[in-house]
C-alpha cells in the first residue's frame, strides 16, 4: 500500500507530469523493483504512487532530479534560491504538503477577513495580506506555462479592477517600456509571460523581498522581489508592485495597478541573483500610496 497522503499524491502528480517518459518508465522500475511492468506513462505513474513507502523517499529519488522540484515550488509560488541544494529543496516541498489541505484551498484569492492581524481581532496587517496575496498570485500565474505541464488555475480579467494600469519596464538586452491599460489587456500582457515565453517568476517572501503598507483610502500596496526562470536557467530578477483594492460584492481584492521590472541576469550581479532584495524604500511605497 502506498505510504502516500493525498496531498502528496497531488503534489508528486504535477512533478511527475514534467518528466519524459523513459525517466518515468525506469522511476517505475526502481521503486517496484520491476515486479510491475508498465505500458504508458498513466500505469507508470500510479505504480510510482502505490509502491512509494513515503514522500521523503521518493523526493530523494535520483530521477526525481533537483531542476523538476525547483520547477514544481516555482509553480506552487515557493520561492528558492536558484543555488539551493536537493536536500533544502526536498525539506521546504515537505513543509509546503504538511500545510496544504487535501482539497486545496490554501489557492484562492486572499479576501478581506483572511488579512486580519491573528494577534488582535481588530487589528488589519497588510504584510499578512502581502505573504498571501504573492502566495496566490504567482501560483496562479505560473500554473499558465506549458513547461509545467499542469492544469492551468483559473487566470483572467475578473482579478483585476476594470481599469487596472499596468506600467512594465524590461531591460533585457536594452531598456523597453509599455504602458497598458484594462482589465483584458493588462491580463493578456502578463499572461505572455508564463504561457507565452514560458517564463517562471518565484517571489523572494523572505524581510527583504516582501514589503507592504495599507493607505486610509483603502489602497494596499505590495512590493515584491523575485528571480525569473526558464527550465533549470534562472534569466534575472523582477521587482513588482501592486495596488490592490477590496471588491465590495465578493469581498475580495481586486488589482487596481501593476508596476513591474525586469532586469535580466547580465544587469544584475551575483549575490543579487541568489535572493533579490527589494530596492523600493518605504518613503517611494508610501508616495505611491497617497
């Protein structure tokens, strides 16, 4: 019987779909010690599920390489730095399915009630709302690359306010700047980015990465910095803030702006590539918030 909690199952379901069919047919082998034979990569697949004691042994697995458990957390909105080792990344995978429900509602859009400061009912913190806002944005987004191969969650213009603005700057090879306007055209905008040039964006949620304040008027700003991937090679780091404001009918918050910047890796050193810090300061979040 398999050792495996259905969350795990889920989980190991979306790492093993990145696989190509001959690493999945010899995976199957090695975990069933060949006294399963498989035809195709579904029969594969269950028989890795079944035969595995649990999922700290099969995350360890040598076929189960460090790049496709990079990928899966990038996907899920964990951020990692790109030099972490298999073992670090084994342990926060581990971590990541012990907090996740079976059914999967830690992915939803983050409402008003669920920002509440836990240590007083009353109070409001934005950084809570700004943890979980990322959490769910950027799973939702990189579920849209077909490298993945995953279901694509539920991306569109509903998450956005009807006149969003977004302001994109990307210095890549040169410096190019887009302003785009609307709900339908700033979400096909950042849509290209993950499902068109099959991009992955894992947000740095660590002091230094995250930053978030509340206006009075209702206005809650997010900065966020993060490293930018395809495949195994990590491109350059983004910094990206949002304006958010909460939707009155659905009580949920709704994207009013997005400024985002792209460096890619030749503009940014070393250090900058292993954990991006925030270069915003709290004095520029805060002229943006007025």
């Amino acid at each position: 019987m398999s050792g495996l909690l259905e969350t795990e199952r889920v989980g190991f379901k979306k790492i093993l779909s990145s696989m190509t069919t001959a690493d999945l047919i010899s995976l199957s082998d090695t975990v069933t010690n060949k006294l399963i034979v498989v035809d195709n990569v579904s029969e594969a697949t269950e028989a890795i599920l079944s035969f595995s004691k649990n999922a700290e042994e099969l995350l360890r697995r040598k076929k189960v390489n460090r790049d496709l458990i990079f990928k899966y957390l990038a996907s899920e909105g964990v951020a990692m730095s790109p030099n972490s080792e298999k073992h670090q990344l084994v342990k926060r995978t581990l971590e990541l399915w012990s907090s996740v429900k079976a059914d999967g509602t830690r992915l939803r859009q983050p409402t008003a009630s669920d920002s509440k400061d836990m240590k007083s009912e009353v109070g409001f913190d934005p950084l809570v709302l700004g943890q979980q806002f990322c959490q769910w944005f950027f799973q939702l987004l990189n579920s849209q690359n077909p490298s993945l191969s995953q279901q694509p969650l539920d991306w569109g213009p509903q998450h956005f306010w009807p006149d969003v603005r977004l302001h994109l700057i990307s210095r890549v090879a040169f410096e190019q700047m887009d302003e785009i306007l609307g709900a339908e055209m700033v979400s096909k905008r950042l849509l290209a980015l993950t499902n068109g040039e099959h991009l992955l964006l894992s947000p740095n949620l660590e002091p230094h990465g995250l930053k978030a304040l509340a206006s009075p008027h209702g206005l809650v700003l997010i900065a966020v910095a993060g490293t930018i991937h395809r495949d195994a090679a990590c491109l350059g780091v983004f910094e990206q803030i949002f304006g958010l404001i909460r939707s009155p009918l659905d009580d949920s918050w709704k994207i009013k702006f997005v400024n985002l910047k792209i460096r890619g890796q030749d503009a940014v050193g070393g250090m900058e590539l292993a954990a991006p810090a925030l270069s915003y300061t709290s004095s520029e979040l805060q002229r943006l918030c007025n």
